[in-house]
C-alpha cells in the first residue's frame, strides 16, 4: 500500500512540476562530467507523457521505447510472480539480466556518441 502511495504521489509531481523550471532535480552525471546517462531527459518524458505528449515524451528519451514494457513485465512479476512461474523464471534468468545490462550500455554509448 506504500508502495502505491508513493507512486501515486510522484506521478501527481511529475504531472504538476515543470521539470526545466529547476524545481525537480537534474542528472548530477551530466552536470559533473557533460555525459548523459541512460536515462537523461527522462523526468521531462514522463511529464510530457503525463500530459498527453507522446511524440515529445519519447523525443526526451527513446529508450522508453523499451524500458516502459520492461519495467512493467518486472513489475507484474513483483506483485503476480508467483502465479506466473515461467514468466518469473524468464525475467530472472542470468542471461536475460546480462542482455538488459548489455542493452543498457549500449544506449549510454549510443546517446553519447550520436547525440540521441
């Protein structure tokens, strides 16, 4: 139930606050050393999704192509895992964890050297 409150409470501050106002903090990575993180742009993705901006919302940070169906399957396994035990050994499963790291890197690089 906390877990839901909490939710609840930062989506209605991501849905209010202007994330370019300065009222919601910045990547510490990019200030220190001018390189985006994996997941740079991705405050303002989610308040301009919140806002029904779809097209800007993915613009900010087109990782969320991916990472948004991801972290929703890792999820339902958290709350329905045990009803899904196929599913919830597939998640786990080394090989999948080290291709979602290898996958993860290999944005950070892209992002970096390409501009996305």
């Amino acid at each position: 139930m906390l877990v839901l409150v909490l939710g609840l409470v930062l989506v209605t501050l991501y849905y209010a606050l202007e994330p370019s106002s300065g009222s919601l903090p910045s990547c510490l990575l990019l200030r220190l050393t001018g390189f985006r993180c994996p997941g740079c742009g991705t405050q303002r993705a989610v308040h301009a999704l919140l806002h029904g901006n779809f097209a800007q919302g993915i613009a900010y940070n087109y990782s969320l192509l991916f990472t948004v169906p991801i972290l929703a399957l890792y999820i339902g396994d958290a709350l329905w895992g045990e009803k899904t035990p196929r599913l919830r050994a597939f998640l786990r499963h080394p090989l999948v964890i080290l291709s979602l790291v290898l996958i993860l890197l290999a944005w950070w690089i892209l992002r970096n050297c390409w501009g996305y």
